[in-house]
C-alpha cells in the first residue's frame, strides 16, 4: 500500500486550544480533526459521538445526553449544530420495543421521539451505533489503511494478526439498530478492546476523553498504514503497469475530448457535471494489469458505492489507437453499462422496492488519462471521485496482501435501494433551474460579467470566468468562490481575438466541467472618436474585440455543443449602439452592428442542434464597469457637452422610464435567454436601456 498518501497521520490536537472547550466543544474539535485528513474517512462519511450530563429543561435535574453527528453532515466541516442530542435513557427504553432484525427500520421512526432540547438536528441511522456502546466518547471512521483489512477474504484473521486483542472484528451488517446491538454485545464481551474492524465498511474506536479516543483512533490507523507499508514495499501496484500513462497536458485534452461525448449520452434526461482526477494513485490504478477485474468486483464500503455506484465504467482506450477510437464505441460502452445496471436492478429489486434510478456510470476509468465522474453538481462529481480514490486506495492494500472482495451484490442494492434512503432523497429540495448547466462568460471580471456570472451561478450554474485581466479575474473567482463554494466557478485567462487561446481556454473549461451549456459572449472596450480622426487601429481593435471576437468564442461554443448534442445557448451583450447610431463613435457602433447581425446568423445555424443564440443590448450601464472608467467616459462626456460625472444622471434622464440601468438588470435579461424560460426563443433582441425609441426593433 505504499503510496505518496501512507505516511502516518499526524497527531494535531492542540491542547491550548482545547483548554476552553466544553464536551461538546471538544466533540467538534475532535471531529473536525478527524475529518480534515480523507485518509482517515471521506467526505460525509463516519460519525462522532459524545455522552455528556446536561441540565434538563423540562426537570432541572441533570441528564445524560448522547451526542452525535446528525443525519447528513460531514465530520470535517460540521459546526455544533449538526450534533443531534437525544436522552441516553430514551434510547435505551428502544431496546424493549425492539421487535428484530427484520423490522429494524422501523426503529429510525422513534429517534425523534428521543431528542433532547427540542434539537431540529435530525439523527442519523448510525445513531445506535453509538449509543449502546458504553463509552463516552466514540469514532466511526471509514480509513482507506483499515477498509482495506475490512474487505480481504480473511479480513477476521488480518485483524487479529495486525491488533491482537485490543481492536476486535464484526461481520457485515448494515448500519441499523441491530448493528448498534452487535456492537454492544462485542463491548460488554471483551473489555479489553478499544475498537472493532466491521466487515466490509470501516472502523469503531472509543474511550473515556476525548483526546484519548482521538489518539486511539490515529494510533490504530497508523498501525494499519505502518504494517500495509512493511508487507507491501518494492511490489508493483495492481499486478504493474499494463498502461504508460500519457503527459500531463495530454492527459488533460484527452479528458477535455471525451467528457462531452460522455455527457451526450449521459445528459438527455438530467443535465450533468464532469471532474477530472488524473493524481497519482489513480494513474496507478487505471494502468494497472489488475484493474479491470478489481473494477469489476465493485467497492466495499457502502459509503463509497452509494456516492460512485457499485461498480466503474473502463473505457478501453488506447494512447496508441487514440481518442477517436474510444468515441466511436461509447455508444455501445454506455448502453451495455445501462443493461448491465437494469439486469443488477432486476435481480436484486425487491417488491417494495423504489424505481430503478439513472442508470449511467458514476465513474469513467480511462487508462493512461485518469479518473472522469459525473454527477448533478460539481461538488456531488468531484466527492464521488474522492470516494473512488478511497476505494482505489482500499483495493491496493486488500489485493497485495490477500483477495480482495467486495460488497456481495445484494447487500450493495439493498444500501443503494434502501427504503430509508429512499426517503431522504425524496426530502431533497428541487434542483435550481440551472442545476447542472455549464456556462462561459467572457469579460467575467467585469461589472456586467460579474452581474451575469453571479445571478447564474445563484440558480445553480457552474461557471467558467473569462478575462484578459489576470487580477481581477483571479479577485473575482475569489469572491465568488467564497459566496458560492469553490466547486462553482473556474476561470481561465484568454484574449478573445487570439484564435488559439480561445482553444485552449474551452478545453481547460471542459476540463473542469465536462461540457458547455451557456455561452455569455461579453468581452467589450469602448472608443468614442469623430470619423475623420478614427485611426485603423482604432477601427481594428474594435472589430477584433466586438467582432472577430465574438466569433472566436461563438465558433468553438458551436463546435462543442454540437458534438454535446444536448443544445445550448449563447447570449450576445451588444449595445443600444448596435440599433441605435451615436454621434462620434463610428468604429464601436459598427463592431456591435456586427455583434447583433452575427447573432441572427446564428441562430439560423443552431437551431436544428437546438442552439439558441439571442441578443441582450444595454444602454448607459456605468456602475461596475470597467469600460466607463477610461478615457471613453470623458469621450462621451465631451460628445454631449458635458462633465464627465453628469453622464450617468443624463442617460437616466434620456430615458423613456427616466431609470438608471444596472449591471444587475442586464444579468436579469441574460439569465432568461439562457434558461429554460426562453426555450422557444432564438434569434431575438432584448432591449435593457430604460427606454429608447430610437432602438426599437420594429
């Protein structure tokens, strides 16, 4: 298992922060600790609990409260209200009304009739797992070094050999309210141990503190890691390389290649986002002899495959046939994956079993390119490549030093059917109506950028950012991953009248998305000059941005879409100007005349590939942009006779409506034309300019 991530875990309680903390501030300590390293357990998954003596609020008397990490959360980020508290001896009055395995479930109904202080926090089905155990403090972690003892075929006879007596061993149950039994029983049988292996799943660990069972925890980790380390030092991972892996940049145009063709087949029902994993475990993995037969077996913790599926889609590509050849047979790949899954369905469905949900692959495994996954979000992609990894890491250490095995078909669907988690996706909020679209918008550190990239990005849109200014665009991505989350928005730095950075600018964006949906074509400059005085150079640079720029983009959006085939829609903001004939400014009028007519020809061409391409003009927005700024504001200034710092209040007043225009009002128009609200239209104009007969367009 030695790998660039075996290095032990390093013990990183500070006890000087921990000094001032109550039991369930160090409850948090502990668990944000634990969480922060996904050796230890990945995104969401594993639990924590504290039994803590508070005041009643009903009695006044104090009471033992069990606390424990809430349905949902995840250990590493979770605040103190994502605990659920519930009254210890609630839950054990559970144990009389227990009617037995096969009504186990049931059980989940009565936890919020144990909830102490009327916490909102809902608990968890791990929650009797923690609560019959009789220590006061417990960690249940999914670490990759312990999994991989959990899933070998003598994964009972691994754990006595690595831990002796102290950590003992479980078969495989589903987490529930009989496992929380089990697990008593095992406490109550041997004391001396301070953990136990579950089969196929992960790790318990308790004490009396709650600095020793953290440090019980990373110890036992680390013994699993150290002795992986030792049995498995100077062999080839997975049986060697069966595959050399491609250079980096390569690696990434392949991935950029393939992601839309996956998505195409792939997104006809539920619009999906891509990532693209290509570390070095995964590289080792995907080249190696041994993966397609340990793809093959599935995962083992039922964590990894609820978020991955039970089992990979591999890609049989080639470095020495190419992409081209892989393409051309993902057709067949993804509909014989769609059976597969429909057969698994099939022979596992029970008869009160939910209807089979989508039945594409989760994750795409390429050989001598990496790991792609696909999801709703990005977030929910990019979590089921970290699960995956897990899992890789597990199928490492498990292979080398025994058989590795993974979770027996039918106890896979029947955590992946599970009733009970049927009923959590059913409470599930109704996706945004952009989830899962993709969209570029060019000028993104701009003030109308900005507006546009924000307002989508509000209604779930994934965003690329691009810009010519690498410091305000790198600002920008900042701020909006801070408001967003990281996971919404890339950006990419390109120059629109360069044909090949415009190239290289879609492929890294497909790289990070897996695909296009929205182009907001919005880069602009300004010039204002009387026509005898406009030099070439003028005239050029406004028809390179505002023109040959618009293109570019338009050009390589319409290539992408078009093999995505899932449509698209681009979105011009040209200008009042475009329309509407402006005194001195003969270069800029004509450049977004240009804008507007490109537009229409487009449409014309996107339309049997359902591409839509509208036109948003505005008029006199000055808040935010960079455009009014510069010398174009005292041009302007100076066509009408007036101070620069009059402009904005003679523009309100010019209007029809008498009313400013904002970059939020433009982001409002465009957020339209790209979603599902203007589906049915193409090849039309909105007018944002607070009235102006003169732009009419009848």
């Amino acid at each position: 298992m030695a790998d660039a991530d075996s290095r032990l875990l390093e013990d990183r309680w500070d006890e000087a922060k921990a000094a001032g903390l109550d039991e369930p501030g160090l409850l948090l300590y502990r668990s944000n600790l634990l969480g922060a390293d996904k050796r230890i357990t990945n995104y969401g998954g594993g639990n924590t609990s504290a039994k803590v003596t508070e005041r009643d609020p009903l009695t006044g008397r104090p009471v033992e409260v069990l606390w424990v990490k809430g349905s949902g959360g995840d250990v590493g980020t979770m605040g103190r209200d994502g605990f659920a508290t519930l009254y210890r001896d609630k839950l054990d009055s559970l144990r009389d009304i227990y009617r037995g395995p096969e009504h186990e479930d049931e059980m989940v109904g009565y936890l919020p009739h144990c909830t102490f202080a009327l916490n909102p926090r809902a608990a968890s089905i791990d929650t009797p797992l923690h609560a019959y155990l009789p220590y006061r403090h417990v960690d249940h972690m999914h670490p990759d070094a312990v999994i991989a003892i959990a899933a070998t075929r003598d994964s009972r006879a691994l754990t006595r050999r690595i831990y002796g007596e102290e950590i003992g061993w479980l078969p495989w149950r589903r987490p529930g309210f009989e496992l929380g039994l089990m697990l008593s029983r095992f406490a109550a049988e041997n004391p001396q141990a301070r953990g136990v292996v579950l089969e196929s799943h992960g790790l318990f660990t308790w004490g009396e503190e709650s600095r020793a069972c953290y440090e019980t925890t990373l110890r036992i980790i680390n013994k699993a890691i150290a002795w992986f380390e030792a049995e498995t030092a100077g062999r080839p991972a997975f049986g060697g390389a069966r595959t050399a892996s491609l250079p980096a940049e390569e690696r990434r145009a392949v991935a950029a290649r393939l992601m839309p063709e996956i998505r195409a087949r792939i997104g006809t029902e539920e619009r999906k986002v891509g990532h693209f994993e290509d570390g070095p475990a995964v590289l080792d993995f995907v080249n190696g002899r041994d993966m397609p037969a340990l793809a093959a077996l599935g995962t083992s913790c039922p964590d990894h495959f609820l978020r991955t599926k039970i089992r990979p889609l591999v890609l049989d590509f080639d470095p020495a046939t190419g992409v081209d050849a892989v393409v051309a047979g993902l057709d067949r790949a993804v509909a014989d994956y769609r059976a597969g899954y429909a057969a698994y369905y099939e022979r596992c469905r029970h008869p009160d079993s939910p209807a089979m949900r989508d039945g594409n692959a989760v994750v795409y495994l390429v050989p001598g390119v990496g790991m792609i996954t696909f999801a709703r979000d990005k977030a929910t992609a990019r979590i089921a490549a970290e699960f995956y990894a897990n899992a890789i890491n597990v199928m490492r250490g498990a292979a080398a030093v025994d058989t590795y095995v993974g979770l027996p078909e039918q106890e896979a669907f029947d955590i992946e059917y599970w009733l009970l988690e049927e009923a959590k996706l059913q409470r599930m909020p109704k996706p945004k109506s952009l989830a899962g679209r993709v969209g570029l918008v060019t000028g993104g550190a701009g003030g109308i950028g900005r507006a546009v990239a924000a307002r989508m990005m509000a209604d779930g849109a994934c965003v690329v950012l691009a810009d010519i200014d690498a410091e305000a665009l790198a600002e920008t991505q900042a701020e909006f991953a801070r408001h967003y989350g990281a996971d919404q928005v890339r950006s990419v730095l390109f120059d629109v009248t360069d044909e090949a950075a415009v190239a290289r600018g879609f492929t890294e964006a497909v790289a990070e998305f897996g695909g296009l949906d929205v182009l907001v074509s919005n880069a602009g400059i300004a010039s204002s000059e009387p026509v005898e005085t406009t030099t070439v150079a003028m005239w050029d640079r406004n028809m390179d941005i505002l023109a040959k720029g618009y293109f570019l983009v338009s050009r390589e959006a319409f290539r992408l879409m078009r093999r995505q085939k899932l449509g698209g829609a681009l979105v011009f903001v040209a200008s009042k100007n475009g329309l509407a004939a402006s005194p001195g400014a003969s270069a800029y009028c004509t450049a977004k005349a240009a804008e507007i007519h490109l537009a229409r020809c487009l449409a014309l061409e996107g339309a049997d590939a359902s591409i839509r391409v509208n036109v948003v003009n505005p008029d006199a927005v000055l808040r935010g942009s960079k455009i009014w700024t510069g010398a174009w504001r005292e041009q302007r200034a100076a066509a009408y006779s007036m101070e620069p710092d009059a402009l904005e209040d003679h523009y309100r007043k010019r209007s029809m409506l008498k009313r400013s225009v904002l970059p939020e009002d433009i982001a409002e128009a465009v957020y339209f034309l790209a979603s599902d609200l203007s589906a049915k239209s193409t090849g039309n104009i909105i007018n944002v300019d607070a009235g102006n007969a003169q732009s009419f367009t009848r």
